[in-house]
C-alpha cells in the first residue's frame, strides 16, 4: 500500500520559512516524480514544484518560483520543499504526490497524501 506523509506545516510570519517534508512507503520511490500541490479554501489545487525520478527536470509553479526548492533524498524516501520569503497568499494545505511519467498535472497523478497545513500571517 503506498503512502504518502506531509509533514512541516504551521504558522509562520510573512517573510519567514518553512521546510516540508514527505515521505514515501509501498513504492519505489526513485523511480517517482514528486510533486507539491496546494490548495487554498474555495480555490482549485495549485501546481507548486515537481522534481522528476533522477532530479534532472525541475519544475515550479509561477508564483513560488525563485521562493521555493524542491529536493528529494531517494535513500531516505523523502522529498522536500523548502519555502523562503512566505506571504499570505501562499496560505494553503500542502500536498505531495507521486507518479511514473506526470510532472505538473495535478490530474494525472497516481498517489497523494493527505496534506499538511501552512498558514502565512500578516
């Protein structure tokens, strides 16, 4: 059974950081693309970044790019997103997601998790 479990999330000032962690079971993992999603209330789930099996395709959503980084540690099974310079607006559930072939779609992924909350106050 695969799993997914975010982890990281909570309340931060504008201007501060966060570091998200996921970590990965009942795959193999690095034969994934990873992905974070987000998804604010009322609104639909937001590409954020997404880093292909070996680390070689690297993509970020417009509004955090330059903000956020994503990596992965196949030995650990883990992928991260480390997030610089937040703002409110990047106030949201975080989720991480696995797939063989998709890489910013969020529909076409095979597995998620449930989600970490990350709050940005003002």
């Amino acid at each position: 059974q695969v799993q997914l479990v975010e982890s990281g999330g909570g309340l931060v000032q504008t201007g501060g950081s966060l570091r998200l962690s996921c970590a990965a079971s009942g795959l193999t993992f690095k034969e994934y693309t990873m992905g974070w999603f987000r998804q604010a209330p009322g609104k639909e789930r937001e590409f954020v970044a997404a880093m292909s099996w070996s680390g070689d395709r690297i993509f970020y959503g417009e509004s955090v790019k330059d903000r956020f980084t994503i990596s992965r540690d196949n030995a650990k099974n883990t992928v991260y997103l480390q997030m610089n310079s937040l703002k409110p607006k990047d106030t949201a559930v975080y989720y991480c997601a696995a797939d063989l072939w998709t890489m910013t779609v969020a529909g076409k992924y095979d597995y998620w998790g449930r989600g970490t909350q990350v709050t940005v106050s003002s």
